[in-house]
C-alpha cells in the first residue's frame, strides 16, 4: 500500500490530475519527485520525528510533497490557506517545524511569515521569493532513489480553530515504521465504498483539512486516480465527474447545498452515472438537503462522523438513513456512549456529550490539560458533540457542546435552527449565536447569507422570522436577524461560529485561532 508499488507496475498511469489545467502526474513521476523531496529534507538535516509545516493551496506540488515528508518519517502539517501571518506563525512555532514550504498564491501571507519563523528553512513552489527558495529547484538537484533509512511520517494536523485556538492532534499507537504499511483509510475505502485500483476520486476540498488528504493519499495507496480541484465550483464539479468518469467522491454538505441551488437545467445536464458511491462528513447535514441528494444522485450516498482525533468512526448508507433520517450512523471501531455532565452514561434517546468507548487513543500537542478535558471518569473520549442515541444504536447529533445557548434557563442548540434556514429558498448560508440580552441571559440571533445580496433588507427578515416560528417552537426562533454577504466558513464546510458570536459580545480583534 505505497504510490512506490505502483510507480513500478503501472509508471504511467496517472497518480492525480489537476482538474482545472488539466496536468498529469503519473504514479512514476510521484515516486521519483517524492524521492527526490526526501533527498532534499535529509539534506537538510531532518531526520524521522521532524516535522515540516505546508502552507500551500491545491497546488500541483502538493502530493509530491506530502509523499516525499511520509516516506522519510517526518510529522507534516498542513495549515489553512485561510489563516493570517500570526496565525501561521503559532502553527509553525507550536509544531516545532524545522522546514515551511507555502506556495506563490500565498505569498502576500507568507512573506509577512517569514521574518516571524527565524531558524526554519523556507521554501516556495510555483514561485521563489528573497526570503523564500523555490522547492522545485532545489529538489530538482536531488537524485530520485530513495533514502536509505526510509520510514513512516505522519500526519500532526490542527484543530480548525472553529471554538478556539487550535491544537495539533497527535494519534497514539500508529507504531509501523513501514511506509507501505497497511492504510487504514483505504481498507476502509475497499470495505465501504468498494474501492479498487480502478478508483477515480474526486476531491474537491482543500487538501489541508484531514479529510481530502487522508481518503486522497489512501487512493494512491491503492493505485487509484486523484482528480484535484484546485477550488470548488459548484457546476465544474459536476462537469468533472463527467469528464473524468469519476467513481467516488468526499463531500461536506455546503457543496451538497450550492449543488441543489444550480438551475434544474445545469444539474440535469451532466452525466453522472460513473459514481458508485460518494460520501460525506465534517458538518452535520440537513435532513431536506440529503433527502434531495439522495433522490438526485440515489441510494449512493454515504454518511460518517468521526474527527481528526481518530478516536471513534461511526457509518451510515443511503437506506439505513432513509429508515433513521438525520442520523450520522453506527459505530464502527468503537463503541459510542452518550453521557451526562458527570460522565455517567445515558439511556437511549437521552441527550449529552458524544463519547467514544474503546476507540483510538489520542493527546494534543503540548496541551495536557485539554487532553485531559477530552476525557472521562472512564477513559472514554469525546470531541464535544452533543447528540442521542436511538434504540438501534444510531447516533444523532444536536451540536456542539461549546455552541449551545442558553435563554431564561433553557438550552437551545443552534443546529436546529440552521438546518431549518438553509432550507429556505433566498438563503445561501446561514449560522445562528447567542448574543447577550439584559433579560433572558442570552437571546437567539440568525446571521444569514442570502442567495442574493439584493434580498437583504426588512422584506426578506420578516419572510425568515415567519418562517422560522412555522417550522419550530417559539423559543427556538431568533429573536433578531442579521444580514452578512458571506459567512466565515471553513472550506471543508465547518463554520468559524466563533467569530460571529465574538462580534456580539464585544470582542474586537477576533481571529480565526
């Protein structure tokens, strides 16, 4: 399970493509640039347990690098093109990188990173820079064997900063040192969504996030074709599964949502039947949005819930949710336990904070006191969802615990009210907070996005107050609605609420970590 198997059995065939421009990189040229990536870092000194930091929009360098840092041992960690110079320095001093590699595109960010990381080796691809060397001419110097102590790097990625300041998830107990080691996430691919090398995979989020980088490297393992959007366009997606005959896909609801919002003629007019099974994750999806989906594309959509953590995985398909609507699953390598605030366990249907019973182990980088938050009385993990169990074992989530709201006494959690929004014709986007309110303690207030800008206005919040209190109990229903052109919201779907609910309490200055 190694991209350097198959650089020897298929050389030719296409490790990823680059949906846009259209550049191939088959499975030989990976392995040789990899190789030459792992020359380069050992030149540098880096030895196995290092760590390189990646600051690089979906770039065609990207996997290249990745490979080159996974088949010497390194820890690598792939920061959000989204964040500000500070926020990238904090990432960079806190992983302890000896190496930075960002990318043209970033560089107004970068070259103010630059002089705040003195003592780590930079490098720019696409580009160079008096403060950035470029890594292609550099590797370019490196011969393409590889190295002679070859061993397996890992991941160390960051929390998304969606509560508070992130925090590198270091998994416990991955001890093999082989780089062709059995992956986890491509047997799971074989198991579940029956992937082969035969796989056309499409991914069209940013490869930073854990998810389009663990499922797209677990395909190369198996000798199946990436296809790299190097950024998301709801109609261009479809026109690449057609081109490109692709066969499985990740997603995050909000490509679900500008998908469903095309015109019935575009989404009609792209061929579609290449997919075989396309899954989803990383927020919680409404329940009208995946029943259209599913009635759209059929009974090929797949669901999970897990976390960067690696601490517990819970699955669902097509049919089990049409008979559990609105539910993320079943555990699937641990089991899953609701508790209460003492960690006591729950009955069915009770609600409280989701834990993991006998999952994968985990700890946060330099951060002992929220590993040990993440824990109970019982050893049992959470990464503070709040949801329910059902009779048969499948998990419904409510929120985050972090999120919930409390007005005159009574908790209100936010989800309920942003699935109820999305739904709404004229809205794009839409995230509820809880803002201070002199009586209740705290009142509900919906920001929302319309589809059109145009829309924003007393007209349109009267037509969502109404429809809001149709939908759901008074309490639940804001008591004010605020217009934004755009929500912050993570790439991968998850939403920077924080910043929101900072904004209404007061405090200025607030970043994305």
């Amino acid at each position: 399970m190694h991209p350097s198997h198959h650089a020897k059995t298929h050389p030719d065939k296409a490790a990823y493509i680059m949906a846009y421009s259209g550049e191939v990189v088959t499975f030989a040229e990976l392995d040789a640039r990899s190789n030459q990536g792992a020359q380069l870092f050992r030149s540098l000194g880096l030895k196995a347990g290092d760590a390189v930091a990646l600051f690089i929009d979906n770039h065609p360098r990207y996997y290249e690098i990745l490979w080159a840092a996974q088949r010497s041992g390194l820890r690598f960690t792939c920061l959000s093109s989204k964040l500000t110079a500070g926020e990238v320095e904090y990432i960079v001093k806190d992983c302890e990188a000896k190496v930075f590699i960002t990318s043209a595109a970033l560089s107004q960010a970068a070259l103010q990173v630059a002089p705040l990381i003195p003592g780590v080796k930079l490098f720019m691809v696409g580009g160079e820079s008096e403060a950035y060397e470029s890594f292609e001419a550099a590797r370019a110097a490196m011969p393409a064997t590889p190295i002679a102590d070859e061993s397996a790097g890992r991941a160390m990625l960051y929390s998304s900063g969606t509560t508070g300041r992130p925090k590198g998830v270091k998994r416990m107990g991955e001890v093999s040192d082989a780089i062709d080691a059995p992956n986890p996430l491509a047997q799971l691919g074989q198991a579940l969504y029956g992937w082969t090398p035969d796989t056309v995979y499409l991914s069209p989020a940013p490869l930073y996030h854990a998810a389009p980088l663990g499922w797209s490297m677990a395909v190369h393992t198996l000798g199946g074709t990436v296809v790299l959007m190097e950024r998301f366009d709801p109609e261009d997606a479809l026109r690449f599964i057609e081109k490109y005959k692709v066969t499985s896909a990740q997603w995050v609801p909000t490509h679900f949502v500008r998908m469903l919002k095309l015109p019935e003629e575009v989404r009609s007019k792209y061929d579609l039947s290449s997919l075989k099974a396309v899954f989803h994750a990383a927020a919680p999806c409404p329940v009208p949005i995946k029943e259209q989906m599913i009635a759209w594309w059929g009974p090929i959509v797949h669901e999970y819930y897990a976390g960067t953590e690696g601490n517990g995985f819970c699955i669902i398909n097509s049919d089990e949710w049409l008979a559990h609507k609105g539910s993320v699953g079943r555990g699937l390598m641990a089991q899953v336990r609701i508790c209460d605030d003492e960690g006591n366990p729950l009955p069915a249907r009770a609600e409280g904070l989701v834990f993991f019973e006998g999952g994968g182990q985990f700890e946060y980088h330099g951060d002992p006191k929220k590993t040990a938050e993440s824990r109970n009385q019982h050893g049992w993990t959470t990464l503070g969802d709040v949801g329910w169990l059902d009779e048969e074992g499948f998990l419904y989530l409510t929120d985050r615990k972090s999120f919930m709201i409390i007005s005159g006494g009574v908790n209100i959690y936010p989800q309920e009210l942003e699935n109820v929004l999305i739904n709404h014709p004229k809205v794009a986007d839409a995230a509820v907070v809880g803002a201070p309110d002199e009586e209740m303690g705290e009142k509900v207030v919906a920001v929302v996005q319309p589809l059109d800008w145009a829309d924003a206005g007393e007209e349109l919040r009267a037509e969502l107050m109404a429809y809001a209190r149709a939908n759901l109990s008074h309490v639940k229903t804001p008591r004010l609605i605020d217009f934004m052109a755009e929500l912050p919201r993570h790439p991968t779907g998850k939403l920077y609420k924080r910043l929101i609910r900072d904004a209404y309490w007061g405090k200025e200055g607030s970043r994305i970590v």
